[in-house]
C-alpha cells in the first residue's frame, strides 16, 4: 500500500491534478474532415475514465439460436440490442459507446444496414466513430452482420 500511495504522490506531482481529473469523452469533427451526422471522425477519452469493450455481437437470442435467417435488417437490430445487454452487463449505455466496427457480408444492402444502425441509435447527440467492413462471411454461414463495440464511461 505504501508503494502505491508513493506511486500516486510521484504522478500527482509529475503531472498535477489533471491527472486524476473527472473523465469526459469528446466527440470531434475536426475542420478538413467530412462532416456528417451520422458519426464523429474523432472521440477522445480523457482523465478517470472506464472503458468497455464489446466483442463480436450477432443476431442470436439467449438460447444462441439465430434471429432474422436471411433479413439485414433484422439481423442488425438483434446485434444491437446484444451490444445493448452487453453493455448494460458493464455499467454503461449506447450513448456510452465511442467505436463501433459493422462487419457486414459481401452482397447484403448497406443502405439496410445503417438505416437500421441509425433508427437503434435514435437522435442520441454525439455519435461515435464507426468503422463499416465488407467481409467474405462470417463465424456461422447464417450471419449477415456482426458489431462490436468500444464504450468509455466517465
């Protein structure tokens, strides 16, 4: 314990107060970059801060049986309300999330897909950055889309 209460004096003094500082999360689109509604180009986590990480979240229900056989846009909302319970399971919210990767199957309708994505997200302020990927497939051949995603909590 005394180790770590040196520890902390040799931060507090190296870097001052700041670094204990309460956290916050900014969301920037910074000037030369697209500007759009729908995501942030940039999200910052700063001072005392809790990160979340989600893996890989597909259309199954509890049981794992597969949602949506064949419907993107079922299948995508399943994924989210997955990513939803997860992070619940960890103390945060999707307004929380600051990273999303959509791994979407070659040949779906991405329109689909992100109106989907958009209607889940709502009109939350601060959208985060979001990474779409077009893959060959998926761990089970019935997926057509798989989220996961990075939450900071403050």
């Amino acid at each position: 314990m005394r180790n770590l209460t040196l520890c902390t004096l040799i931060l507090a003094s190296a870097f001052g107060s700041a670094a204990f500082a309460k956290g916050k999360v900014e969301y920037l689109n910074p000037e030369g970059l697209h500007q759009n509604p729908a995501f942030s180009q940039v999200a910052v986590a700063s001072g005392d801060v809790r990160t979340i990480y989600v893996g890989g979240q597909n259309a199954v229900d509890v049981a794992g049986k597969v949602v949506g056989k064949g419907d993107l846009k079922a299948q995508t909302a399943k994924a989210i309300e997955n990513v939803e319970t997860a992070l619940r399971g960890a103390g945060a919210r999707l307004e929380n999330v600051v990273r999303w990767n959509v791994h979407m199957v070659q040949g779906q309708p991405l329109k689909d897909g992100a109106e989907t994505f958009q209607k889940a997200w709502g009109n939350r302020p601060n959208p985060p950055t979001v990474t779409v990927l077009i893959v060959a497939g998926l761990a089970n051949p019935e997926f057509l889309v798989e989220i996961d995603a990075i939450a900071v909590v403050p």
